[in-house]
C-alpha cells in the first residue's frame, strides 16, 4: 500500500473495546514508527458512501468495516466485509488483520503487533485487552457483575452510555493511550457521566417490564422505542432469567435500533448467527448479538418481529423435524 502525505486518523468504533484498540495502536504507532495519529470515532451510518470514505486522506480502521485504502486495519467482527468484492480485496498483512475468533479487538491488535513488529505490551494495555474480551462478548461472571461491576472498565464503560457528545470519547482515546484505567475512570467527567447512567441504569430496571410485548420459546420481544424510557442491554437478562435470546427496539440520536442478543448465562440449545441475520436487515454483528438501524419506527418494529420469530423458527423447529 503507498502512503498518503498527510496526518494518519485512526478510524474507530465508539465503544469501549473500539476506544481501546485505537488508544493502542495510536501508541503502538508513535513508539515503533514515530507516527503522531490522530483519531476520530465512527458509526454504521457512515457506511453510506463507503467506497469514497476517507479519500485523498491517509486512515487507520480498529474495530469496524474493511476498507481497502485503510493502511492498518483491525477487526473481529464476522460481518466485516461489506460485499464479496471487499471480502476478495482482503488478505492479512503487516498492516491488516481480521479474526472473528477474537472476543474483542484489542487483544488482536497487541498479537499482531507482538508478532509483526516485535512490541512488549506494558501491564496496562494487557488488562485493558482482558477487559475488552469481558464487555465486548459480554464474558461477565454472571448478570449481576454486568449490571452492577465497579471494576474501573466497567465504570469506564458504563459512563459511556451517557456520552455528553460525540468527541467525548475521542478525548478519552487519548487519555486510555498514555494512563491506566484506574486513572482514566478518576476523571472528574468519566465519574460524572457514571453516576448518571448508575441513576440511569435503576430507573431502567425499574422502566423495563412494561416494555415486553412477547415471551415465546425462550425468545423474548420488547419494544423501548420511547424517549422517556431508560435503556439497559442486560435488563431484559436480569428480570428473565430464563430465555435464550432478546430482540428489541430501542431509539437512537439518527432514529432507531433494533437490537438482538444471546443471553450469556443461559446459552441456547443451538446457537444461532445474528450477526449474519442481521446483515439482511442492514446491519451485523457478531454471532451472539447484533443489530440494524431501520429507516423508521415503524420499520423497526416490523424487523424486530420478523427477527425474533426467526429465532424461534431456527431455534426449536429443526429439533421437532
């Protein structure tokens, strides 16, 4: 790949495994090959005109969609490839790594670059990758620890479903780069945000069981498409116990979500590809959870039914054959 004069920014997903994997290879850059990155957060709307993303600018991508013209690119996610041109386009390099095996993307990104470019993670950047494994695949001890944690991650993580605005995270990219998690969830603005989604995630728990429109052979549908009420990811987990997967509508800054997931602690019989189900939709994700951004409310809903009575279908029908 020829490089671009210019800054490199470093593409990443807003999330907590994301905002890791950028910070590490923002310092991996600068130690090994002196390069000062800059980093900037990404979302699946800016698929949209993906062929032309980023064009005329030199580009790394963590934790998000393959692009061609990236000149380091990392990911785990099964849906990566957005048509099987761009699938045919990828073959792992020195600069380009894909591992749908790996539970997050930080601990792919220290591989490669241990066994790549020779570097010896410090202590902090392997427990931020050990932690990156438990929020991003939902690898918690039980529901309890996911919903009520205080490990410095999972106070890092939960703050960020309060984000104050979209750069925030890009300031806390910097601040995962060069401290220690434990400092980095001291912040005065990291506790502020936790103690507002800790609030936040009470009135949720509190807001969630109206919002159940079915319970059906394990698959449960709710709909949380309201404004006024609070979203938790492992709410639907903690009041029911019981079911194999969750499918939902929930409301979004650009408009809505539907979003569907695996209950970690009672795995189904068989276990089916969400991700890949929800690639039809627009969307993707991993084959435990996934989701899509339909282009209304009412669409939303229209998925969400459609999906969960799909996994109720793969779920229980081949066994009765």
């Amino acid at each position: 790949m020829r490089a671009m004069p210019g800054p490199l920014v470093i593409h990443y997903h807003r999330d907590f495994d994301g905002m890791v994997s950028a910070a590490v290879l923002a310092r991996i850059l600068n130690e090994l090959r002196g390069e000062s990155a800059a980093w900037q957060g990404i979302n699946y709307d800016q698929r949209l005109n993906w062929d032309g993303f980023g064009e005329g600018t030199r580009f790394a991508i963590v934790d998000f969609h393959f692009h061609p013209r990236a000149e380091y690119w990392f990911d785990h996610h099964p849906t990566t490839f957005l048509s099987p041109a761009l699938r045919a386009a990828y073959a792992p390099s020195e600069r380009w790594r894909w591992d749908e095996a790996s539970p997050s993307c930080p601990p792919l990104v220290l591989r490669h670059a241990a066994e790549h470019w020779g570097y010896v993670a410090p202590p902090r950047f392997v427990e931020m990758a050990r932690w990156s494994d438990v929020v991003d695949a939902a690898r918690y001890k039980d529901v309890e620890e996911a919903l009520f944690g205080d490990a410095p991650a999972l106070r890092i993580a939960r703050a960020l479903t309060v984000s104050p605005e979209l750069r925030w995270t890009d300031e806390l990219v910097g601040a995962l780069r060069d401290r220690t998690l434990e400092e980095v969830a001291a912040r005065p603005d990291v506790e502020k945000c936790f103690q507002r989604a800790t609030k936040n995630r009470d009135k949720a728990l509190e807001q969630f069981p109206p919002t159940v429109l079915s319970n059906s052979r394990a698959v449960l549908l709710y709909d949380a498409s309201s404004h006024q009420i609070r979203r938790e990811r492992f709410a639907v987990f903690f009041h029911h116990k019981d079911i194999h997967y969750s499918v939902g509508v929930i409301p979004t800054r650009a408009g809505y979500h539907v979003t569907a997931g695996e209950n970690p602690w009672n795995p189904p019989p068989r276990s089916i590809h969400i991700g890949a189900i929800m690639e039809g939709y627009g969307g993707g994700g991993h084959k435990a959870v996934g989701g899509a951004n339909p282009h209304d409310l009412e669409d939303a809903r229209r998925v969400a039914r459609e999906v969960s009575e799909r996994l109720r279908r793969e779920l229980w029908e081949p066994a009765t054959r």
